[in-house]
C-alpha cells in the first residue's frame, strides 16, 4: 500500500455568501402578523382565565345559600268565594296546585272540590263528590304517584286524580281543572266508622290502604294484581284488622312501595310493620322503646 504525503496548502480567503434578497414590505408584513399573533395569544389566555373565574363565582353564588338561615316570604294570600265552617279544607293533605302554579284545588269538609285562581283568572265553580251521600269527607291522603285518597264518616274512601288541560290560544295559557273520581271503596262496611288518618301507596303489583277508624284501630286493605300465562290479570282483595296496643295513635306513614308501614304513638314511639308478609302483618321493630 502507498502513502502519499503532501504539505496542506494555506487557503485563500473564503467567498462570502450571496445576500438574501428579502424587501421592506415583505418583512413590514412579518412584524405586522407576529405582533397580531402574540396579541391574540395573550388575549386567549385573558379568556380562559375570565371563563374559569367565572364558573368559580357561578359555583360560589349556588353554594353561598347553603351557609344562609332558610327564610320564607309570604307572596300572597287566596281565598275562595263563599267560604264557611263547612267550606274549610278537610284534615291531612287536602290541598294542591297545578304545575304551572296556576290553579290551586282544596277538598273541603262538606264533600267538594273548591278551586281557586292565583292568577286572577276564571275558574270553575266547586264540584261536589259522586258517591258521598249523607257522609263527610274527614281526611285525605297523597300517594307518591300524586293521586289522593278521601276518607269519609262513614269508613269509606274515594280516589281522586286530579288532572289539568292546558290549552294555548292567542298568546296565553288556559288551564282547566279536570277531576276525575275513582270507584268508592268500603273500609269498614259493618261499624261505619269515620276514617281519621290514612296512609296510602299504589305500586305496580297492586294499591294498599290504612285507614286509622278508632284511636288504635286501623284498617287495611290490600290489593294484589296477578298476571296469569293464560288470560287477564287477576285481582286480589284482603280486608284486614289491625289494633295497635303501645298507646293512640298520631301518625301514620306509608312507604312508596306499600311494604313499611310506620306508626306514631302517643308514648312517643314508632311502631315499624312489615307488609311485605300482609297475611300475619309481624311487627318489625318499635324505635324508641
């Protein structure tokens, strides 16, 4: 192999590079848009912090009421027209509105059905109950479905739904009030009793009252929907006693599903019964004893 050595020249001066040729204009422009895009980057970052600031006095101003004492206003007061003693709303829950807040309905104790306008609009005149004859309505009751429950003197109940049709004509709403009445059930068919508190649940297997027709006497009918592989749905009715030993009784409550009922006492108690086995009717738990 051969190896050749050479003394390295010494260079000459380098050739310089040819200038770019790049105009006033052109390099105006570039300024003009880096400068708009840095404004705009900033005027971003200005959004999203004034956006989160934002939800935060958004999130504070929901939370702020928690931390207040609650207060109540009184908007305005109603009364229906011709009202007497006997005129007067009935005991439990005998009073409702509609859900625009519109028309409001009350059962009174002489068995109708009186409504009143918060709005100043016309309604329809009281309508009395089918079915009540010489009876008074004592007490009504709420189911979690909205429908209520009328006890009466003479321990029966009628179902009541009432229902509003809301019509829209030349820029306004019109709401009418529409009850519709259920079919009248017997509670107590030999005594006749007056019904003095109910408890009433309506799931989809079937509806159950308690009726309280003496201070520890209660009442309770239960109604079973069976459906059968072969025809209709059938339907089962038990009509049962019930006496509550541990004191009177001052308040009762149903579960929505209709399978616990609570009992308040006079001695300060809670008396839990399990409906979900309505043939013997055991007694949960008494809290409190």
């Amino acid at each position: 192999m051969a190896i050749r050595t050479e003394p390295v020249r010494t260079g000459g001066p380098a050739i310089p590079a040819r200038p770019r040729d790049v105009s006033r204009a052109r390099t105006s422009r570039r300024i003009v848009l880096d400068r708009w895009a840095s404004r705009l980057v900033i005027l971003g970052g200005f959004i999203i912090i004034a956006s989160i600031l934002a939800i935060l006095f958004v999130i504070v101003g929901e939370v702020w009421p928690l931390f207040r004492k609650p207060t109540a206003t009184l908007v305005a007061a109603h009364t229906s027209t011709g009202v007497t003693p006997a005129t007067r709303p009935t005991g439990g829950e005998p009073v409702g509105v509609d859900e625009y807040r519109e028309v409001a309905f009350a059962i009174t104790q002489a068995g109708t059905v009186a409504f009143v306008s918060l709005k100043g609009a016309a309604v329809p005149g009281p309508m009395p109950l089918p079915a009540l004859g010489g009876g008074k309505v004592t007490t009504a009751a709420v189911s979690s479905k909205g429908t209520l429950l009328l006890g009466t003197s003479d321990g029966r109940v009628i179902p009541l739904e009432m229902r509003f049709d809301v019509t829209f004509a030349e820029g306004g709403r019109t709401v009418t009030p529409k009850p519709v009445f259920g079919d009248v059930r017997v509670l107590d068919p030999e005594k006749k009793r007056a019904v003095q508190r109910l408890a009433f649940s309506a799931p989809l297997s079937g509806s159950i009252i308690v009726a309280q027709v003496g201070p520890r006497d209660l009442i309770v009918q239960a109604v079973v929907e069976k459906k059968a592989l072969i025809g209709g749905a059938r339907r089962e009715e038990s009509l049962q006693a019930l006496t509550v030993a541990d004191g009177e009784i001052t308040a009762l409550a149903l579960d929505g599903r209709g399978e616990d009922l609570f009992i308040g006492t006079s001695r300060g108690q809670v008396i839990q019964y399990d409906f979900r086995e309505r043939d013997t009717l055991p007694v949960a738990c008494r809290p409190g004893r």
